[in-house]
C-alpha cells in the first residue's frame, strides 16, 4: 500500500448533530463517492473543507490535526478537517469557485452575460483558502514525505502551485471533474 494524500473541498464524512448527540454522515457529492474505493487500496489522509458547524468542532477538538476513521465499507483512513475563516470561505465558495469557475466550466457564460470578475474575492477568497489546503497538505507531507498528493477538482486551482513551492520533489496529481473549456472561452 502506498501512501496518498487525497485534497478536496468535501470530505468522504460530515457531522452534525442529531438530539445532541454527534453523528457522522457519508459525505455528499459524486466525487467523494468516485474516490471512496482509494480508501481500500491506499493508506489515505483526507484533507477537506470543515464545512458545517459540528465540522468545525470536530477539526478544532483534533487541534486541526489528522485524525483516524473508519469507512462505510470498513477501511481505515486519516481526515483531517481545515477550519478556514468564514468570510474568506464565503468568498472562496460562493463568489469565486462556484458561480464564475463553475459556469465557466459549463459554457455557462457568453458574449451578452460575461462574469463579473471580484478581485478582492480571489485574494481574499480563493487564494487563502488554497493556501490554507496548501499548508495542510505540507504538514502532512512532513509526517509522511513520500506520499502522492491527489488534488481534486477546480476549488484547488492554487494549491498544487503553492506546495511545489515548497517541496518541489513531490508527486502531485490534479484531477478536474467538470468538463474543460476551450482555450478562447477562459
């Protein structure tokens, strides 16, 4: 089994509470049921989103470390929730990945609608919420520096950039699951 180190924005698990009891939920999404099957076959860490309140919690209670899980299916796996700051969480999410990076995926923008590009929200936004992925994958390169880096989908346009930055040796995949427009619509 080889180490990989899996970077998302959604995580294979959720939390919430029900009764006031803490309960993990499947996380939602195609592609976290695409990749559940790394689980079995890879000695994985998850980095993903912290994106709910009993989320936010659990990353806090570990100390925004990785922690052990078990799978549905029985695999063991280490996640580890990123707490990132709401209001730049706001404007990673919902003014810069999913309403301009999403369309633009999907042909969704044309001469007579063009996107409204939000400078402020990239800096402020996308880059440091990439930044923080970043920095997470780093410390867990720190604890196991041969693993693959498996980046996923246009919310991590930034961070495979700012890792190599930082540890050019290491093996880094990107994976894009959304259809990629032609060069003259970007």
């Amino acid at each position: 089994m080889t180490d990989l180190i899996v970077v998302s924005n959604r995580g294979p698990v959720s939390y919430a509470r029900e009764r006031g009891a803490r309960v993990e939920r499947g996380g939602g999404g195609g592609l976290v049921t695409a990749l559940r099957g790394l689980l079995s076959r890879h000695r994985v860490t998850w980095i993903a989103s912290a994106l709910g309140e009993e989320d936010r919690a659990v990353a806090e209670e570990n100390g925004g470390e990785a922690f052990d899980d078990v799978s549905r299916d029985g695999a063991p796996y280490r996640l580890r929730l990123v707490a990132h700051d709401p209001a730049a969480f706001e404007l990673f999410y919902h003014v810069v990945a999913n309403p301009l990076l999403w369309f633009i995926h999907h042909y969704l923008w044309d001469l007579g609608s063009q996107p409204d590009v939000d400078v402020r929200a990239w800096h402020e936004g996308y880059e440091r919420v990439n930044r923080g992925f970043a920095d997470a994958v780093l410390a867990e390169l720190e604890r196991s520096p041969g693993a693959g880096v498996f980046f996923h989908d246009y919310h991590l346009y930034l961070a495979p950039a700012f890792v190599r930055a930082e540890r050019a040796q290491a093996p880094l995949a990107h994976f894009v699951h959304v259809p990629w427009p032609q060069s003259d619509y970007w």
